[in-house]
C-alpha cells in the first residue's frame, strides 16, 4: 500500500514546490496564493491555443448554452418544416394556401395528450395554415436579422477600425461619412430603394438595412480604438516592428470585441423591429410572402378576438432575441480572460 | 508670515498629554463573493500632539484600508471592528453625520494625486473658501481673506493673485500645497496624509516634507503619514508602525527602527531599499579646489578621455550613440511646437549600462521612445551598432529591431490583456524568426525560465499575475530576440521595494550573463546607481551632465544634478537630517535655480 502510494505523493510534493517557487516569486499577496483551479491549471505546462481557450469559456457558459439550444431549435424548426428554397419539408400544407376555416381558425394544438391536430397554431381570417406562415415568417425574419448584423458588424468595425487607428484625415473623412449616414433617415432611403426590393427579394432589403445600420457600432469601435492605441501594450507590438494590419486584428481588436458582440446583438434584435416597421409601409416584404413583424401587423387588430394570431410570431420574436442576447453574452465572456472564474 | 499666526487660534489644540488619537484592535474586512476577507487585523497605536507617526507598508498590507476605516470612508463592501478613539470620541461605529463632522473638522486628509482630488472647474482659492465656509461661520468676505492666509501659509507665491488661478495653472507641487491649505482649513487636530508625495518629482518632494514638518512643528497637530517610501519617513516621522497582510509588524520610534530593526519583516524592508551612495561611498562630496581647478573634474574627464580613445582604438562600436537629437511634438491649431529634447548627444558602448536620470518633463521617456523608433527625431543622429536609424523607413527600420528591445514602466499596461503570457512572449519571436510551433514553445519555455517564472505561466493571462511577474514577463518578451540594447523605461517604479529589488537584481544578472547594452531610464538615483556604470542627467529635454556614476554621485559639477542629489531622501534618520542641513546650505549658497 505505502510503496504504491509513495510515488503520487512525489507527484503531488512536486506540484507544491512549482507553487512554492510562485509564492516566492514576489511578496504579493493578492495573487500569491493559488486557487483550485489555477494549481489546476499550473499541472498543465503545455501551450493552450487561444480558439481552445474560448471555447473552452464559452462551453462553460450556461446562458450561453441554453441560447445556442434554442435558437438551433428554432432554425431546426423554421427550416425543415415547411422546406427552404424548393426542398419540401415534413408539413403537409403550404402558407400561401387558401382553406376553409375549421373551428373559426383557432389552433388545434393540444399539450397533453400531444397532438398536432389540423392546424396546431390555428388559421388566420383567410384560412391560411398559420404554423406554415410563421414559419415563413420565422425564415425570413432570421435571413434578415442575421445578415444586417453580419453586415452592420463587418462595415462598423472596418470603418471604426480604420479611423480609429489611423487618425488625420482617414478618421475625418470616414467619420464623416458616418455623420452622413446617420443624418439620413432610414424609411426616406428605405422608400427610394423600395422598388429595387420588390424585384430581388429579400437578400438585398437585408444587405440595404446592414448598410445604413453600421454607424453606431463604428463611432463605438473608434472610440475604443482610440484608447486603446495608446496603450504601451501597442507601442511594444510597434517596438519589435509589428505591421499595422497586425496591430489592428491582433493586439487592438481582440480588445474591443466586447463592444462589438453586444452592440451586433443589438443590431441584430433591432434588424427584426426595423424590417417590421419597414414591412408595415408596404417598403419591406411584401404578400404573399410574410415575415414574423408583417404577421404581427397585418393581425394587429385581431389581438381581442383571434389572439393566437399575435401570439406565434410574438412567440417567436422574443425567443430569438433572447438567444440571440444570451449568444451575444456568452461570446462577451468567452473573449475576455478577466471571466473566466466568475461565470460558470 | 506673522499674519498666519493670528488666524490659527489655540483654541482646538488638546488638553492634557493624553493622545489625539488612540487606536485599538482596529480591524477591516471585505466581502468578497460572500465570504469575509480580512484587509486589516489587530491594529493598534496612539498618536500624541505634535508628533508624525507614518504607518509604512507595502501594497497589500491594509495601510490605507485601516486608516480610511477610522474616517467611516471604506468602500461599500468593507466593515470595521475594534476601536479608535479621537480625543475620547469613538470613531468605529459612529453615525455617518457625527463622522462628517469629524471629517474636515478634527481629522482632515491628502491624497496622493493631487490633480484628481482638486475640481478642475473651480478656482484653488475657492476650493480652500469653500472648505473653510463648510465648517465655519464666516463671512464670505472673511472666508476669502482666511483662505489667502492659508495659501500664503504653505508658501504659494503672490497669494492673492494664485487665489484666482484654476488648479490646471499650478504645478505639481503647488496642487499638492493647495491640497494641504484645504485640509488645514479648519486647524484640523490630525492631519491623514495617505502617500502626499508619491506623485511628485524628488526636488519638489523635498519641498513639500519641509512644509508639512514646518506646519507640524507650528501648528502642533498631529500628522498621520501613510507611505511605501522609507526616506519619506526617515525625513519626516517620529513613530514608525511596520505594517504586513494586514497586521502590525513593528512599531518603534524612527530612529531605533532603522538603527537596530527587531522584525525579521522591517530587516527585509529596510534591506531591499536601494541606498543612494552605497555603491560608490557617499554623494555629493567636498572637491578639493587648487589654483581654481578641481583636480578631481580633470581626473575624470581625462579617464573619460583616455576609455573613448581606447575603444576607438580597438574598433568597438557603440551600441548607441546620439548625436545632438532634436525630438520635437508637432504643434496644433497655431500652437507652437513643443520641444521635448534639444541637442542630447550620449554613447553607450557593448555591455555598458548608462542610467538616464531626470525629473518628469525632462524628456527621458521621449528620448527612450525615439531610440526604439517609437517617434521621429526632428534633428540629429541616432546610431545604434553603427547604423544611422533617423532617415530609414519601416521597412529598412524591420531587420534594426531584432537589435533592440523596450522594456516598459506600467507593467499592467504594457502586456496586451487578451493574449496569454507565451504568446506575449512569442510576439517578437513571430515576427522576426517565425520557428515553427515546436520550436517557439521551447524558446518561450526557456525564456520563462530564464525570469525565474514556472514554465506553467505561458497559459496565464496578465490580469492573473503580480505587478513584479508581469514585469519578468516584460523583460522576457525585451530578451527574446537577444538584443544588443536594451531600453528599460522605468521598469520598476511601479512595483513595490522588496520586488523592486528582486526585479533589479534579475536585470542585472541577465545583463551580466548575455552582456547587453542598457539605456537605463528612471527618476531614482539609488535605483541607477545599482546598475548603472555610467550616468546622464536630464533637465528640461537638456543633458546636463554626464560621466561615470561615481563621477556624478560624489562630485557633480551642475547646479541641478547637485539638487537633486540632495532632494532624494535616504533611509536614515541621522544621515537624512545631515542631507537636510547640506540641502538647505545649497539653497541659502543659492545654488538652486
């Protein structure tokens, strides 16, 4: 027993010593002593890679989790059910079908027992299949919401980049360009460009919403681009030679990408609100085709009578801000070194 | 000054013998996540009239926390305990408006930064009216002309005129003494001075010890100095209380603690302060003149004469040399440029360490950052091993910095939060060799070792080191492409004494070892003096003075390389009242500026 217990206890007087010679390093008492969790991670001497360290933070994140979960489910949902570009899906009706109303239209789903019935989220007033059509709604809410915040961060964080590192002139006259674009409303563009929308779908309407949004973000990356650049953590990259380029995406970047996560979060739950509004003054999607906001309004007045026409797609509204949100918090936390013992 | 003594009336001062102020048992703790850390434990001294008791400590030791406790000003999350009786009264525990009238009335504090604790938008003149009003019920006529009396008080010049300037227009020191005129607006019996003279240069430091031990000796209040800086307390306490984790170590009037220290903790303490002079026997010197000529000068600058002609004469080249650099900031909006240095020319040859000295505004830093090619000269030349680097673009400027690494003051700051210690390490490594992945974890492994840090580190983020270990971690990122220079930027300023000489000496082991050359760049003389061999003296963007650093120590020859050596206290009672006595000699034989 004691001879097979001897050499673990070597292991462990040797772990001891490394936090010995730690402890010794300086009189700091703040840091001297060592958690758990550091003697944890002090047994591992191998470099860990940085992807590896974030996904780490990142899979330990349970709010995270839980809105990665959902919003996979609701793609899941969205996508297979009634199908995607000409690829049919599980459900056997379609969301432009006109059918009698059964039972006023109201929804036929039941919990316990669980059934589907006819229409699990009932008709609306024309006896359209209201599950196929928010659904549909659900598709291109998301496409929408997802490729303005993809845009919006892309632009915003390249021209907030730019100005904020370079300074001179480059920052005057991008900055510039940002007051422009924050000067002129979004519905007077939206209303010009409306034709051109009607003809090409809805990826464009995205790609024009990600376009006018991106000022926000931009004016917030330079600000932080601005302290940041005078860190003397940046004045050593310039020091061993380090290229702009490398500066910018390695050293400044990184540190800003709190900002840029929770602002593109924002900008992505706002897309879902702004492209209802737009929608609504016949400038966005357009019938046959739907989106959870035109559901919305084109039922508004049905809240007394036919809730349930409001409820799905406000249902779905809320759940993919909120994954979207809990996305966006556990990105935030997964980037930043300082997180990693507080959540858990 | 005769007007000065009427208006501080006697009324306040204490009857009796008894202590100002008599602490017992004092404790503070934190919560953190739910659980109570303890910051201070079982503190406990007494402060009579007249006296200065200074509570030193390094960072950590709760020297603040328990005095910040005995004004009720902890943060949201601390608590207290024990007792602290002012003149009888208890303090722990007291109602917050028994507290404020204590604050400012009976105890009154300075903080260390006196830029942020003044309000930029308000007048100095007043911000002393207005504490004088809060707590008396003068007219504002009244109030006005007591606050001039202050300010004349802790010798503002051209009082009535400085009453109207906004705290921007003063300088360091005299915000500093504004800070005190506010504080002693109401003859306040105890007077907290939480680190006064941290932020200030060592001749205006000097100054600003003299004010408070003469406003202490007049106005027999008592003086409670909080600091890290053993010379500040052997120029200015009486009463030493040595303070660790959070307890009291020793407790000794000054004198005896640094004579016979009884603590295995103060012994350290007292050990790991670099001595100004102990390297090179003594500063400042008698030079003995004959004919008008002081030997002693002509000694050194023909074996100045004579180590330059032999280095000429076996071809070595200088690792660094300056040659009249100019370094201008562009001006602005019709402002004129600023001219930070002018005309500095200096050489350091291979495996020299020459200690760039000057006050803050002297253009050390700036010269620091135009060798490493962080700014742009405006004129002159700057060599490094040979090679003119003024006129060369970034590209031609790529292969020069293998030759030449910045180590940098705010170890915090300079390591890039987001990147764990071995791939700040790895940085320059990438750049310039770029080994593969096998190949850098061994270099950045072996670096690591050569700071005496476990291996372990490289997977660690700043923020989870200590300020000495992420400054190791600094110089091991400086070393990693083997520079033939090394630029060190106030490495240790920022760090407390006893890792501020764990960090010299490894500075000067790996110097030793790889035999670089070093621009050393600091305010400390006694820093320089350890390493250094050679010493330039900046004033103004101007080089004063230059030679070996026995040379300036013993036997400076300019007027402000002569001050400052006398402005830098010792750890050493006796011989700092000796220091003083030279100090104000050199003043009266105005020899100051």
């Amino acid at each position: 027993m004691t001879r097979n217990d001897s050499p673990r206890d070597d292991s462990r007087a040797s772990v001891e010593l490394s936090e010995m010679t730690l402890q010794s390093q300086d009189t700091d008492i703040a840091t001297a002593t060592p958690t758990r969790e550091q003697t944890d991670r002090i047994r591992t001497t191998e470099a860990k890679s940085q992807g590896r360290l974030i996904r780490e933070r990142f899979f330990r994140h349970k709010g995270a989790l839980a809105g990665i979960a959902l919003l996979a489910l609701i793609f899941l949902l969205a996508f297979t059910s009634i199908g995607f570009a000409g690829i049919p899906g599980w459900w056997n009706k379609d969301y432009d079908v006109l059918a009698d109303r059964f039972n006023e239209g109201r929804p036929t789903l039941t919990l316990w027992p669980f059934s589907l019935g006819e229409h699990p989220f009932g008709q609306d007033v024309l006896g359209r299949d209201y599950f196929a059509l928010t659904m549909r709604g659900t598709q291109t809410s998301l496409i929408i919401a997802f490729i303005v915040g993809l845009v919006a961060m892309v632009i915003g964080t390249t021209v907030g980049a730019i100005a904020g590192y370079f300074r001179g002139w480059t920052e005057a006259f991008l900055m510039r360009i940002t007051d422009v674009v924050i000067t002129i409303p979004t519905v007077v563009i939206a209303a010009a460009v409306a034709g051109i929308v009607a003809k090409h779908g809805i990826i464009p309407f995205a790609l024009f919403l990600g376009a006018v949004t991106w000022t926000g973000l931009a004016r917030l990356v330079r600000g932080e681009f601005l302290s940041l650049r005078e860190k003397e953590f940046v004045e050593s990259a310039k020091s061993v030679g380090a290229s702009s380029a490398r500066i910018i995406f390695r050293h400044i970047l990184p540190n800003t990408v709190g900002v840029i996560i929770v602002s593109t979060t924002l900008a992505i739950s706002s897309a879902i609100l702004l492209e209802t509004a737009l929608s609504y003054l016949g400038l966005g999607v357009t019938a046959p085709d739907t989106s959870l906001g035109k559901a919305i309004n084109d039922n508004r007045s049905a809240l007394t009578v036919r809730p349930w026409l409001f409820l799905w797609p406000g249902a779905f509204i809320i759940g993919i801000a909120l994954a979207v949100n809990f996305i966006g918090d556990g990105l935030r936390d997964a980037f930043d070194p300082k997180q990693t013992r507080v959540k858990q | 000054m005769s007007t000065s003594s009427v208006i501080i009336s006697d009324e306040q001062a204490p009857v009796g013998n008894g202590p100002i102020l008599a602490v017992k048992g004092l404790g503070v703790e934190f919560n953190v996540d739910n659980e109570w850390v303890m910051a201070a434990e079982d503190v406990s001294y007494e402060i009579h009239p007249g006296e200065i008791l200074a509570i030193v400590g390094e960072s950590g030791s709760g020297k603040s926390m328990s005095s910040m406790a005995l004004l009720g000003l902890l943060p949201r999350n601390g608590r207290s305990s024990g007792s602290a009786k002012m003149l009888g009264k208890e303090l722990i525990g007291a109602s917050q408006s028994t507290l404020r009238r204590v604050r400012g009335n009976d105890i009154a504090m300075i903080f260390q930064e006196p830029m942020t604790a003044l309000n930029p938008v308000l007048t100095v003149g007043e911000q002393i009216r207005e504490a004088v009003e809060q707590h008396t019920e003068l007219s504002p006529a009244q109030a006005k002309k007591r606050a001039i009396e202050l300010l004349r008080m802790v010798e503002i010049p051209e009082a009535e005129r400085r009453y109207d300037s906004f705290p921007h227009q003063f300088s360091g020191g005299q915000r500093q003494r504004a800070m005190i005129a506010i504080a002693l607006a109401n003859d306040p019996m105890l007077l907290i001075a939480d680190e006064p003279t941290t932020a200030l240069d060592v001749t205006v430091q000097a100054e600003v010890l003299d004010l408070m031990r003469k406003l202490n000796k007049r106005l027999n209040s008592a003086v409670l100095l909080i600091t890290h800086d053993m010379g500040v307390v052997a120029d200015l306490a009486d009463h030493v209380v040595v303070m660790e984790r959070g307890r009291i170590v020793e407790a000794a009037p000054t004198a005896q603690l640094f004579a016979a220290p009884a603590e295995a903790y103060t012994k350290q303490l007292l050990g790991a302060v670099p001595h100004l002079g102990s390297k090179v026997g003594g500063v400042l010197s008698d030079v003995e003149v004959v004919d008008g000529h002081a030997s002693i000068h002509e000694e050194y600058a023909e074996a100045a004469l004579r180590a330059q002609a032999t280095h000429t004469a076996s071809g070595v080249v200088p690792a660094l040399e300056l040659t009249d650099v100019d370094i201008e900031y562009p001006g602005r909006f019709r402002q004129p440029a600023f001219k930070a240095v002018s005309g500095v020319s200096l050489t350091i040859n291979p495996g020299e360490v020459l200690g760039l000295v000057g006050e803050s505004g002297s253009g050390k830093s700036t010269i620091a950052r135009a060798v490493t090619g962080l700014i742009k000269t405006s004129g002159g030349k700057v060599r490094i091993g040979g090679t003119d680097i003024t006129d060369l673009s970034a590209r031609q400027l790529l292969p020069l910095r293998k030759k030449f690494a910045i180590v940098f003051q705010d170890p915090a700051a300079s390591l890039n939060p987001r990147l764990s210690i071995g791939e700040s390490i790895g940085e320059p490594l990438l750049l310039h060799e770029k080994p593969g992945r096998a190949e850098l974890d061994k270099r950045v492994a072996a670096l690591l070792e050569d700071v005496q840090l476990p291996v372990a580190f490289r997977n660690r983020y700043p923020h989870e080191l200590s300020g000495g270990q992420r400054q190791r971690v600094g110089i091991a990122r400086a070393l990693s492409l083997r520079p033939d220079l090394l630029v060190a930027d106030e490495p240790t300023s920022a760090l407390d004494v006893s890792v501020q000489a764990k960090v010299l000496e490894l500075l000067q082991d790996l110097q030793r070892e790889r035999g670089f050359a070093c621009l050393f760049v600091s305010h400390d003389l006694a820093v320089v003096e350890l390493l250094a061999s050679h010493i330039a003296v900046l004033n103004k963007g101007i080089l004063v003075e230059q030679g070996s650093t026995e040379q300036i120590l013993k036997y400076p020859r300019d007027p402000y390389t002569r001050r400052l050596l006398a402005a830098a206290p010792v750890p050493d009672p006796a011989h700092q009242a000796l220091r003083r006595e030279q100090r104000s000699a050199l003043i009266a034989a105005g020899a100051v500026d």
